[in-house]
C-alpha cells in the first residue's frame, strides 16, 4: 500500500494551530488515507457524510441534481482543500450532495467520532475546524453574494482570479455549470476576452 504523503496536511493544520510531536502523531493515527478513482463517488444523496476529508492529491466536484437530472455544481475541491457536507457530518443525517472524483485523489479522512476524541485530547483542533468551518460559511456567503450580484463575466474573471489553475483541470462545461450560464455562453466570453 501507499504511503500517504502527510507533509501537505501537517503544512494545512501549521496555518493556524502549532502541534508538538506527540499531537501530530496522534492526529496522524486517526486520519484514514483512501483513494478514488476518476468519477467514483465519495458521498451519495442519501448518505450520511461520516468524515471530513483532506485532499492529498486529485480533483473533486460537490453538486446536486434538479429534478430534470441537471447539475448543480456547489463547489470544487483540490489539493490542500478540506471537502464533505458539514451539515451532514456534524448532524449524521443523510446528505443531499454528490462528491465526486474529477480525477484520481488521494484523500485522507477522519471519522466524526475520531474527530470528537481529538477535540478532547488535543483541544486546540476545536479552534482549527472552527476557522475551517467560518472560512467555509464566508466562501458561501460570497458564493450566493456573487450569484445574485455579479454578471456572468465578473463571476468568470472572479473564478479565474481566485482559482488560476483550476480552470485547465475542468471541462467547460463543469465551469459553466459552476458560474450557472450555458458552455456556449461561457465560449463566447472566453473569446471576446481574448479580443480585448
């Protein structure tokens, strides 16, 4: 088996909290490395989302299906990015959201009852999910704020700017669907900024 390279997490949690070595062992011990194959699913509609995920490696898109079997892109994942359905995981109720694969990933995750014990036994994790969890709220806040506020090109040269070398790794049809305007649509923006 693989070895999971955890230097890419260790660097993740060092942004906001220190751990001496005897932390970091433990954190270690609890995270489950796994991998996915390009389109196999992390989580289902219907599933209870049972860990938070950190990407090692790979490609992820979370979306639903409007009755009519459209996609709904909420969000993208890539390396050092924290993915799953938080009100699922912190509620063990079912999920609405798909998580899939876009390509291979390398994924480590940890369980919610692993989580709560390393709360306890290392309670400065409480204050480093707790600034994931404000980050991810903010990201949505801005995402709705964006949907209702912006055109389609700000929301394009938005996604861009913030994600400069995500947009080689996605279909065209993936990021229209994320900034909700057609692929046609989004070939006719891409061409007339070329042209400026």
């Amino acid at each position: 088996m693989t070895t999971p390279n955890f230097e890419i997490i260790l660097a993740n949690v060092n942004k906001h909290i220190h751990l001496d070595r005897t932390e970091v062992d433990y954190f270690l011990s609890l995270l489950q490395y796994k991998t996915f194959k390009k389109k196999e699913f992390i989580l289902r509609p219907s599933e209870i989302c049972r860990t938070e995920n950190f990407i090692i490696r790979g490609c992820t898109k979370t979306y639903t299906l409007n009755e009519l079997g459209a996609e709904h892109i909420v969000m993208f994942g890539v390396e050092d990015w924290w993915i799953g359905d938080l009100y699922s995981f912190l509620s063990q109720t079912p999920s609405t959201y798909y998580i899939e694969a876009l390509e291979e990933s390398e994924i480590l995750q940890i369980s919610k009852s692993d989580l709560d014990t390393l709360y306890a036994r290392v309670p400065k994790f409480e204050r480093f999910f707790r600034i994931l969890l404000q980050n991810a709220f903010i990201a949505q806040q801005k995402r709705i704020e964006q949907t209702l506020a912006l055109t389609a090109e700000e929301r394009y040269l938005d996604f861009v700017q913030k994600y400069p070398s995500l947009e080689q790794r996605l279909s065209q049809k993936q990021v229209a669907t994320y900034l909700r305007i057609t692929p046609v649509f989004l070939s006719m923006l891409r061409k007339r900024l070329t042209q400026r």
